[in-house]
C-alpha cells in the first residue's frame, strides 16, 4: 500500500477532494457519526493527504494523524499545518502514541488494506481511552459477490482492481472480508458495536453526480461506530 500511494498521492488526493464516493459520501457519514466533536482529541488513522482531518479540525476537535505512505503525510502537513502532528506509521505496527491518548479514533477506507486486522485493532483500542469510540468504513462485502460472483463470499480473500485518479490508472490491492468477519475481528479486538451503517449520499450532492441506479452504486462501503469499554 505504501509503495502505491506514494506513486500517486497527487493524483489520488485531487480526485479525493470532489468526487462522489469519497467528498459526497464517504466523509459526510464518518462525520455525522462523528457528532459534536468540540475539544475531543481525534487521531486519524490512514489519514492521506487530510481531509477529513481538516473537516474535524474545522469542527473544534484536537486531530493527530499517521498514514503509511510518506507522499501523503507530506500533502496532509502542507493542507493542516506544522502545527498539526502528523506522522508516518504502519497500522499494522505499534503505533508512535501513549495508552489512552484519544477520545476518538477515525480508520477511514483503511482497514480493507490489511490481511490481518488483530494488531491494527489492538493498538487502535490501547490509543483510545475507555468510553472512547472508533469509527470505520471499509469496502461493503456485500458488493464483493456481486462483482465477482464465483467468488467465495465467505473466504478473506486478496483481490485487485483498477482504479482512475485525476486521469491516473492505478491498480489498488484489497481483502474482502465477510460480515460476520469483521465483526468477530472487532469484539475479539474488545470493542463493543454501537451502530452499523449503510446510509445512502448526502443530501446536498449535486444531482449530476449521482447515478441513475442508486441503491446499488452505494453498495459500497460500510460503516461501523465502536466503542471501547
């Protein structure tokens, strides 16, 4: 994933910053499950070039950031600031921050990068403070099946796909993992599940974004609120 990103962090961030899926989607969910974030220290874990740090910024809270690829913690630090901590780090390595440092830990469109998730999640749960909650989107599984039908839903499986960012063509490495996987993966992990969510777009996104079969276009990502007890 480094290596990829690093390769087309510009590419990848301008299409970021206005297309469907992630500007009209993806953060306006993770920011209403958010909530009122006044004061609360917020890390957010795969930040890329940052923003939906700058959408929780903007909104009071106190935000670190750490993302594998260099080239994107570079773009998050020339949008946010010197004054923002931001670093590179691995989610699937201890992460660079004391026990108990946040109150909320955001994994945006990350997690599905990662065969394992037990080490991500336990240094994602050692960083939060009790009562604190975690919020995730990932790839719908649901989705999976349906564009690869031989495939076995109930496998983790590595897939690829190729993607286009800004005029790029890149090609992006997945694990599909099915529901009942991921939440085994979160309760082993200690986390409790608040609220499971599959929202449709926001409803401000320009019309001439939105495709005419919408209900299956966002079978796409899904989001979960967690709480560490």
């Amino acid at each position: 994933m480094t290596d990829d990103y690093d390769g087309f962090a510009d590419a990848y961030s301008t299409e970021n910053e206005s297309n469907l899926f992630n500007a009209w989607y993806e953060r306006p969910e993770m920011l209403r499950l958010a909530g009122d974030v006044t004061g609360l220290r917020i890390l957010d874990a795969g930040c890329g070039s940052g923003p939906l740090s700058a959408a929780l910024l903007a909104r009071g809270a106190h935000v670190s950031g750490v993302d594998a690829s260099a080239a994107m913690v570079d773009l998050a630090r020339g949008r946010l600031g010197e004054e923002v901590d931001l670093r590179v780090a691995d989610l699937g390595a201890p992460l660079p921050f004391e026990d108990a440092a946040f109150d909320v830990v955001v994994a945006s469109l990350v997690l599905h990068y990662l065969q394992d998730w037990s080490v991500a999640l336990s240094e994602l749960r050692r960083v939060l403070r009790p009562g604190g909650r975690l919020l995730v989107s990932v790839n719908h599984p649901g989705a999976y099946p349906i564009e690869y039908p031989k495939a076995d839903y109930f496998a983790v499986t590595e897939y690829s796909e190729e993607y286009t960012f800004d005029g790029r063509t890149t090609e992006l490495t997945f694990w599909h993992r099915p529901l009942h996987a991921m939440v085994d993966a979160f309760t082993t992990a200690g986390f409790r599940i608040t609220t499971l969510s599959e929202p449709p777009p926001a409803p401000d996104t320009p019309a001439a974004l939105l495709p005419p079969m919408r209900g299956v276009a966002f079978l796409c990502f899904l989001f979960f609120a967690l709480e560490r007890p």
